[in-house]
C-alpha cells in the first residue's frame, strides 16, 4: 500500500480548450487609476478591453502576474517582456494584464479570475486564437522569442 497517491493531473486551461470567460477589470472601470488594477510601476499598456468582451472576437493575449507582490519574483520581467512584444503585435491581438491578488494584497487571497483558470502558481500567460481556444500558454518565465512564437499560435 504506498504512502502516497501522487496524481499527475494538470488543471489549468490546455491548449485546445475554451479558456474562462473572466471579466477583467479595465482602464475605464477604475476611472484611469491604473494602479488599482496593476502594481507595474508604470502600470502596463494591457488594461483597454475586457476579456470577456473580446474573447472569440480576436485573437487574445492575457498574462496572469502581479510584478510588485510575485513570489517568483519574474512578474515583473514577464509584464515587461509582454509589453515589448505588444509593441509588435498590437494590431494583431489584444493584450491584457490581469493582476494576482484581490485589492493588490497578499493577505486578501487570490482574485476570482485566477482560481476560474485554476492557476496554482504565478506569473501564467495565454493566447487564444480568434475562434476562443487556446493556442499557447506560459508559465513563470519566458523570452521575447517565446512569446512572439505563442502569439503567431494564435494570430495565425
């Protein structure tokens, strides 16, 4: 009888499936005080839209990281990486920045939309293609080169 039952199940949205469709909080919910909703100093360039609103629309970006608070202590590089490819890719994709913990505080737990996609860990990034699938995801970590190769996943 072993000690332990070690399942190697893997909850967090595949590539393949229908991600979530979370509302995120955008620029013109908290009135253009980014802060609120993003602890990047300057806050990130990926608060225009809603998830919700532009999921199987257009092809979609969304990064789940909060750099001032990251345990791993790569949420801040990964924000800055998205926006570098963003750059790029803006015409292509909308790219959204959701932020880890309710109000931007270790203490007040994880918000909604990170435990809808299950996210044990931070910082997490999908794309998802035009028809609302995801094309790639990331976790912790990743290169511009990475990026740009997830975000011609999705963009085609």
């Amino acid at each position: 009888q072993p000690l332990l039952d070690v399942q190697a199940e893997d909850f967090v949205p595949q590539v393949g499936e229908k991600p979530p469709a979370i509302h995120t909080p955008t620029e013109a919910d908290v009135g253009g005080n980014l802060e609120e909703i993003d602890t990047r100093v300057p806050p990130s360039t990926q608060h225009d839209e809603d998830f919700a609103d532009v999921l199987g629309e257009r092809p979609v970006v969304i990064s789940f990281a909060t750099p001032r608070l990251c345990q791993s202590r790569v949420c801040g590089p990964v924000i800055d990486v998205v926006e570098q490819v963003k750059a790029r890719y803006e015409d292509e994709a909308e790219f959204i920045h959701m932020e880890v913990y309710n109000d931007n505080d270790v203490k007040k737990g994880y918000r909604p939309q990170l435990k809808a996609f299950r996210l044990p860990t931070e910082p997490w990034l999908f794309t998802i293609d035009e028809g609302g699938r995801i094309a790639a995801r990331l976790e912790g970590a990743f290169s511009a080169e990475e990026l740009e190769a997830a975000v011609k996943k999705a963009v085609g």
